[in-house]
C-alpha cells in the first residue's frame, strides 16, 4: 500500500526532474539562453519606460490638484483643465463658506502670462495667484520660504525652470507685462505637461498682472469639509445653493485635467499610442525569442517522447523554460528600468514608477511567456520522433 510519504517522495522527484531538464535544454547552449533573456529584458524595459512617461505625464498634469489638500474644487461650467479655467466673481468664496459642513475655503487665480527674460526675449508661463494659506502652490520648497510672496512684486519659481526662465538666484528681477517681477524663492517638483513654468504670487498680487481677470474675480475656490463630514452631500448641497458653477472633488478634477491633457491634445495621445506600441513591439520580441528557444530543442522533446515521458511532465518542462527566461529577463528589464526613474526625477518630463502600472506590465509579460510556451507545445505534440530522428 502506497503511503503518503511515499506519494511526496515521488512528485518530489518528478518536480527535481523537471527542473534539471528544463535547465539543462536551456544552458546547453548559452549564446542563444543568453540571447533570448536579454531580448525579454530590452522588451520589458522598452514597455516600462514607455508607461513610466505616460505615468510621469500624467500625474504631472494634476500635481497642484492632488497636492492641495482640499476637498472640493469650485469653478466656471465646463471647466476642461485646471489650466483653462475662466473667472468668477470672488464673492462666490463666501457663498462656499456659507454651505452646510463647510469649515474652510479660499480662492485661487489660474492664468497665462507673458514673461520677459533677461535677455528681452519672452515666453509663456502660467500666473496663480494663492490665497491665505496658498493652498493649489508648490508642496516644497528648495529656497527661501513660500510666505515670502505676499511681498509686493514677488514671486516663487520652479528651479527646473531656472535656466528657461532665465533667473539663477533669489532676488533676480524679470518683467511680466512690463511690470517688475523679483525672485523670491525656488520651488521643488512643480512641473508642467507643457513645459510652461509655473509663476506662484500672491492672490492679491497676481490680479496686478493679470490681464483676464478684475479684482473682485478669481478662478476657482478650494474647499475643505468638517471632519466627518459627507463631501458627496457637500459638494450636492452646493451645487444646488450656488447657480452655474461646477463642483468637483479633487479626485475627479484630476482626472478630468490628467484626461483632458492625455486624450483632447495630440501630444497626450502620441505619448499613449507610443507606451501602446512599446507594449505590443515588447510583446513580439519576447514571445518569438521563446518560441525560437523552444524549436531549437525540438530533437530534446522528441527524445523525450520517444522514451515514453508522459505529455504532462513535458508540458510543466515547456512551462517552465519560458518562466525562468521570462522572470530573468523582467529582474534584468526592471534593473534597468530604476535607474531611469531616479535618472529623470529632476527633469521637465520625468518617468516614474507606479507600482500597479508596474504590477500589470510584469503580469502582462508573463502571460505572454505563458502563451509563447503554449504555442511552443503544440509544435512540440504535433512531432513524430521517427522525423525528426531521420532528420539529424
């Protein structure tokens, strides 16, 4: 009678047999096991730093929203981005503070401007005017300290934006609408998807320069809820006391911006078509160079069969060579694929690491390792050991 030790000793030693023909189809020539893991690796990496761009672009888009740490964004109708939003009177602030279960809200400018470099040349940025507390401006700060631009005339940029913007140092002066500009600080992180700086002054400030907007109109109003309280029923509640606005909550307006940037301009969908084609070129090199690996070992399973190795365990040693090539070169691909992160963490366009991105792109690749051992075997079961002996 056969024991359970007996039964484990067994599938013990039909999986240690597994392994060592698996391994050793794959290392009897190593050029080619070597060939195959670097093609899956240069296509993982390929694919991964294809959607860390469009993940790097993406949460750029809605950085100054998901770093305000409010609520509810209040703004004109049909407001398609946070950088395209139009003025409202500012006494719509007070109305927000008046809304059931509201304990905080203050407003905020978004508009373009013209900035005049050093060297007379001009170029594009993107003016907010912060409030109070200046929430919607930069999380952190690499010089001096955000406070400073409720100075007259001061303003708080980027140091990605040094060189563009033409100012090296605190105190440095510049124009915006022939109007004088200085340097207070040197904000840490703050990009732009269109690579247009970001100028943060103060709300009182930023209507000087501002041609849209007159000094009872802001842009939008952020709002923070009581503790505990229901933001769907605020942000409802609202809707209903305050007529021909629009009521968001941060999640949804970043999402609306991340998709208005990513889908309604051709720079966003060129960068998803191109992290799409990563993906399907990455798809087809890893797939054929484990497929090549299979049919060079074609004379191996043939052996095998002929000696009577049942279908299963020959299935679990094609199964497994395209796992052990797939998972070496997805390590291999992410070992290059970090670097290139922290390479591009203080660039205008960073790519960056989003673990459930990263997550299903390993996934991904595995399934495809899965099919290409799949359709592997068939060529594998359809053999006639007789041929293919004939044929050495």
């Amino acid at each position: 009678m056969t024991t359970q030790s007996q039964v484990s000793a067994w599938q013990s030693s039909q999986l240690k047999t597994v392994w060592q023909l698996a391994w050793m189809m794959l290392a009897h020539n190593r050029p080619r096991l070597l060939f195959t893991v670097l093609g899956v690796s240069t296509a993982f990496f390929l694919a991964s730093a294809q959607f860390g761009l469009l993940v790097g672009w993406t949460n750029t888009t809605s950085a100054l929203i998901k770093h305000a740490q409010v609520d509810l964004w209040l703004m004109s109708e049909n407001t398609r981005a946070l950088d395209f939003g139009t003025p409202i009177p500012r006494q719509t602030i007070y109305r927000a503070r008046s809304t059931p279960e509201v304990s905080w809200a203050q407003g905020l400018m978004v508009s373009w401007n013209s900035w005049i470099r050093p060297d007379g040349s001009s170029i594009s940025v993107q003016l907010l005017g912060l409030d109070k507390d200046k929430m919607g401006g930069p999380w952190q700060m690499q010089e001096g300290e955000l406070r400073i631009i409720d100075n007259p005339q001061t303003a708080v940029v980027d140091e990605l934006y040094r060189d563009l913007l033409q100012v090296h140092a605190r105190g440095d002066a510049v124009q915006m609408r022939s109007l004088r500009v200085i340097i207070g600080g040197f904000s840490k992180g703050v990009r732009s998807f269109a690579s247009t700086p970001h100028v943060f002054m103060s709300l009182k400030h930023a209507l000087l320069y501002d041609q849209r907007h007159r000094d009872d109109e802001i842009t939008y109003v952020l709002i923070r809820c009581q503790p505990g309280a229901d933001v769907q029923a605020v942000k409802a509640n609202m809707r209903q006391l305050i007529k021909h606005v629009e009521v968001l909550t941060s999640d949804e307006f970043a999402e609306r911006t991340a998709h208005y940037w990513m889908l309604g301009t051709g720079a966003g969908i060129g960068v998803i078509l191109t992290a799409v084609l990563g993906l399907l070129v990455g798809a087809i090199v890893a797939s054929q160079t484990l497929f090549a690996t299979t049919q060079e070992n074609l004379g191996n399973y043939a052996a095998l069969m002929a000696i009577g190795f049942e279908r299963r365990l020959l299935t679990q040693v094609v199964l497994l060579q395209s796992l052990l090539v797939g998972v070496a070169g997805i390590v291999i691909g992410t070992a290059g694929f970090v670097p290139l992160v922290w390479a591009t963490a203080r660039s205008p366009l960073p790519i960056e690491f989003y673990p459930p991105v990263l997550i299903g792109l390993i996934g991904i690749f595995l399934v495809i390792c899965i099919l290409a051992s799949g359709l592997s075997l068939r060529s594998v079961f359809r053999l006639d050991p007789v041929v293919i002996f004939s044929q050495q």
